[in-house]
C-alpha cells in the first residue's frame, strides 16, 4: 500500500527518524496506526459503559416512552443564541 502524506506529517516522519527512536517510516507508521488503534479501542468501551445503563434499563422494563416532539423542544432551546432568549 502507498501512502502520501502531507507535508507537516513528512516532517513529522523525518524529525522521528532523526531522534534516532525509529529505523524507518515504516516504524514511525506502525507506532502511529497502533497508537491510533489503542485510541479507538478507548473511545469503544467508553461509548459502551456510557450505553450498559441505558441498555440494562431496557431489558428490565425501565424505560419511557421516547417524545420527539419534547426532543426537538430540548436542542432548539440550547441552539437559540443567547440574544433570542426571554429575559427571566
């Protein structure tokens, strides 16, 4: 597989092996691609201890009806600036 980078990553890459750290970009790419994959495998559980509740509550029956009218109400609210707001 090619890969072309852009020219801030190629210095990045050569800066790298100038350290002495690695002995090719190939090296420099492996520890990036993995770095990137630890990350992403992170970002999975987290997203999946953030969903075990809801999902444990759905199987017990502890659930409400979904209103997306009530939904839609909710973010208008938090998208409308500032300046539109009623004064309280």
């Amino acid at each position: 597989m090619q890969v072309t980078l852009d020219p801030e990553y190629e210095k990045f890459v050569r800066e790298q092996l100038a350290s002495g750290q690695y002995e090719s970009p190939e090296a420099v790419m492996r520890e990036a691609l993995e770095a990137l994959r630890r990350m992403k495998e992170r970002e999975a559980e987290w997203i999946r201890e953030q969903l075990r509740p809801a999902i444990d509550d759905f199987r017990e029956g502890r659930t409400r009806p979904f209103d997306i009218e009530r939904i839609k109400k909710m973010v208008a609210e938090r998208l409308e600036p500032e300046s539109q707001k009623p004064v309280s």
